[in-house]
C-alpha cells in the first residue's frame, strides 16, 4: 500500500445520499452523489426503507461513474473507507455490505469509519484539478488542521461542536443537541407552515421576506440554570433543544388561526430560522472561546443557510476565531469526505478495522474508526471494554 499518498475509496449511505468518492492522498479525485430526496418529499421526511432500497440502486452506478470520472479502476485502489455509523441502520447495512464485498473480492484494506468526523476531513482536501471543488484551490500539496481546531456540524440528524486534537484518534464532544437536530426542526416546522420537504431551503428563502424581530421565540436550553458559569458549567452549557422551539411555533400558529387572523408565515419563518442560528453560533462561540479553539469548521448539510452562514461569521469574526467553510457540496454527506478521512488513517498507520464489524447507527463521535480484530483481541486481553480508535 501506498501509505504517503495512498489512492482511496470512499463509501456513504448514512442517510438519503449514495455517496461514492476518491482521493489520492489529499487530492480530490472525484465526488459522485446520486440522492434519493424525491422519493421521500411526499412523506415530508426520509423513509429508512425507501432511503435503503434506493442504496442498492444507485450505488453500482455511482461506483462506475465515480472510477470513470477519476480514471482509475478497483486494483488500483489502495485502500476502501466506508460509513459504518452514525446514521439510519438499514442504510449503513447496504454501504458496509457493499464496502465488505469489495474488500473481500479485491484484496484492499477496509476501514469503518465515523461519518460526523469525515465532515471535519473534508478541510484536509485539495480542489480537483481543474474543477476548483475542494476545501482551497491551490492549496499546498499536503494540508493540515489547525492545532486548535473546532468543529460545528449542523444537519438533519445532528447538530454538535466538536473539539479536534488529532483528527485519526482524538476527537472530543463539547456540545450536542439532546432532542431535535436543527435539520430536524426546520422540516417541523415547514410541515406547520405547509411548505413541504425538504424545509430547510424552503425556511432560508421565505425568511427574507419576514420580520425576525415580529416574534420571539424561545432559545432552548440558555436559561442559567442550564448554562452555569465558566468557572461551574452546567450540564447543558454547550447543548441544544429545539423541540421546545418547533412547539413554540406550533401554538404561534395554532393561536393566528383560532383568532380568524393570517398566519404570518414569512414572519414566523424568519423569526424560527433566527432563534435556531442565534442559540447554535452563540453556544459554539461560547464553547470555542472557553476552549481556546481558534479556528472552526462548519460543516454538514444545514451549512447551507444563509443565515446560518451570515451570523457564525459574524460572531466568529467578533470572537478572533477564523472559519472554514468547505464548499457547498463537500458539506452534506457525501463519499469524498469518507475516503479524506479513510486516507488519514491510512497515513497515520491505523490498523485497517477488516471485515468483521457490524454498522453502528449509534456511533460515538468519539469513536473515529472500528477497531480491527487485533485491537479487540488487545483490549479483551487487558479486560478493557473494545473502543474505537
């Protein structure tokens, strides 16, 4: 194997997306997606059964398309990288399946991996050349994350701050959402105001036309007794809640209609889409100034937002912390983000994880790649429960 610049493929079926990517080392070779989102829009949300059936489909057109476009073929390949958690688990079944079956046909290492913590490896990838798709085109042939590098991944199914040491085997949670994801209330919410799925982009659009200021809903989790002090946190200081919120709208609307009055909807949308931004980038600025972090990726697919986007620039900015935002779609899940970090661990030596590990949809944050068969042995042998790498 190629360890200084080795040639990976990398996997995703977390969700909704059939992700297929490469990677020569850092160098982004190719990005294939094929999504399933049309055939979810009707039930205004994700159907894990739709979402895994729509897996098997695409993901043999996605592997073809995804060597084509990079002009490599499968003995090539240095090493396979796939999604193994977090995520829905019929979903992660048909990628892992379709990573092992590869593995065992042509010989490569596999690495399981965690998906939230390839959002992060995405700031390792230079652009594809000739494309400007990449973290920065141009970049230097080997990049690097900042040594104090924070992490805020916002998405349908998760929303958490994350603090990384060392991207292949350190990676601490500061904060997460002890309910709904911001992703998960914003299609709520546009199911109340009946503007369809996905509602996210239909919020973000319909919220420049309204007042945010017209109505002030609660920011979930920010009242002292949750948030303690620097010196006395309390136990959600870096956390979020917004089922709070997503009723809170809820009754707004109930009350408009029971009065006989319009529903301000363009009002209401601006005014949720600013009490979920507000608390997100105040709580992760407030985690990064605390924890000395200085630069933070944002990263997953509510990076998207404008506002989103608008005011963790602003508050960052305000707070001396420099953000890196990847490129739009290096930010919702996709496989090139999976074989980035496959890479990493490649490089740094990881033992790859084999073929005997089950999809986790329950995955730790902390736990970056499956252990292999070896580590387990280690850890069962010093009566240590198996963690991840």
């Amino acid at each position: 194997m190629n360890r200084s610049q080795p040639l990976v493929l990398g996997i995703e079926s977390s969700c909704d997306e059939t992700g297929v990517g490469i990677v020569r080392g850092a160098d982004l070779l190719t990005n294939t997606v094929s999504s399933s989102m049309e055939e979810h829009v009707r039930f205004g949300g994700v159907i894990p059964e739709i979402a895994s059936r729509a897996h098997l489909d695409a993901f043999v057109p996605a592997l073809q398309a995804a060597l084509a476009e990079a002009d490599v073929t499968l003995d090539e390949i240095d090493a396979i990288a796939v999604t193994s958690g977090p995520g829905l688990a019929g979903a992660l079944m048909v990628g892992v399946c379709a990573a092992k079956a590869l593995a065992v046909a042509t010989g490569k290492p596999l690495y399981a991996i965690n998906h939230l913590v390839a959002h992060v490896g995405v700031g390792l990838l230079n652009a594809r050349p000739g494309t400007g798709t990449g973290t920065e085109a141009g970049a230097a042939a080997k990049p690097v994350l900042p040594e104090n590098l924070g992490a805020l991944l916002v998405s349908g199914g998760h929303t958490e701050i994350l603090r990384i040491r060392s991207i292949t085997d350190d990676v601490e949670l500061l904060g997460s959402t002890i309910d709904d994801a911001a992703g998960e209330a914003y299609d709520k919410v546009a199911r109340i105001l009946g503007l369809g799925y996905p509602g996210g982009p239909a919020i973000d659009r319909l919220a420049r036309e309204g007042n945010a200021k017209a109505i002030r809903f609660p920011r979930g989790l920010t009242q002292p007794k949750y948030m303690g002090t620097a010196e006395e946190p309390g136990r959600h200081r870096y956390d979020w809640s917004f089922s709070g919120l997503k009723t809170a709208v809820a009754r707004c609307v109930e009350q408009f209609e029971a009065a006989g009055d319009p529903v301000p909807v363009a009002d209401i949308a601006a005014a949720f889409q600013e009490a979920v931004v507000d608390v997100i980038t105040s709580k992760a600025v407030l985690a990064c100034r605390e924890r000395g972090i200085t630069d933070v990726l944002l990263g997953g697919g509510v990076a998207a937002n404008s506002r989103l986007r608008q005011l963790t620039d602003q508050r960052c900015s305000a707070a001396g912390i420099k953000l890196h935002v990847p490129p739009l779609d290096l930010c919702t899940d996709n496989g090139a983000m999976v074989a980035a970090l496959g890479a990493q661990l490649v490089m740094a030596g990881i033992e790859p994880s084999g073929i005997n590990f089950a999809p986790d949809s329950s995955m730790p944050v902390t736990t970056v790649s499956a252990p292999s068969r070896s580590q387990n042995r280690a850890f069962s042998a010093l009566g240590t429960p198996s963690t991840a790498t």
